[in-house]
C-alpha cells in the first residue's frame, strides 16, 4: 500500500469514525477543524511508528500535516533526508 492510502485509511478509521467517508487529498484536516490537537498528537505518533521517521515540534503544524497529500510529500522528505544521514 502506497504511502497516500496508508495515510488515508489511518485518518479515515482513527479520526473521521468511517472508512467511507469521502477524503481527498487536498482535504484540510487541520484548518477546516476535522482534526484538533489531541488528534495531532496521535497522528505523530503514527507517522513516527509507522513511517521510522522523528517529526519535530517545529513541523508538526498545517505547513506538513494538514493534507494528506503535505503529510505523504513530508514523509517521504523526511525518508530521504534521514537516508541521506545514514553512514554506508
């Protein structure tokens, strides 16, 4: 399962209460309200256990999570960005 639809059923199933509830990409969670901070939270915690990667306070905000199109363009900034850190 791609990173998007990994997301997406997350969001669905944990924060919307129903796997057939329209979301698309560009959906705002965060500004439109859909999601509040206790929700972020546990979104964190999710892209961190699930993805392998840290998300810092300064990133945790609508500039990197608000969409899931911004949560998958983030998730894979950060994999490679930590790749690239890596030693060989």
């Amino acid at each position: 399962m791609d990173t998007k639809s990994q997301l997406r059923e997350f969001i669905q199933t944990t924060f919307l209460r129903d796997a057939r509830a329209p979301l698309s990409d560009a959906t705002c969670l965060l500004s439109s309200g859909m999601m509040d901070s206790t929700d972020l939270l546990e979104l964190v915690l999710y892209l961190e256990s699930e993805f392998g990667i840290t998300v810092g306070d300064e990133e945790a905000g609508p500039d990197n999570l608000d969409t899931i199109e911004k949560m998958a363009s983030f998730v894979t900034h950060k994999r490679t960005a930590d790749a690239k850190r890596m030693p060989s």
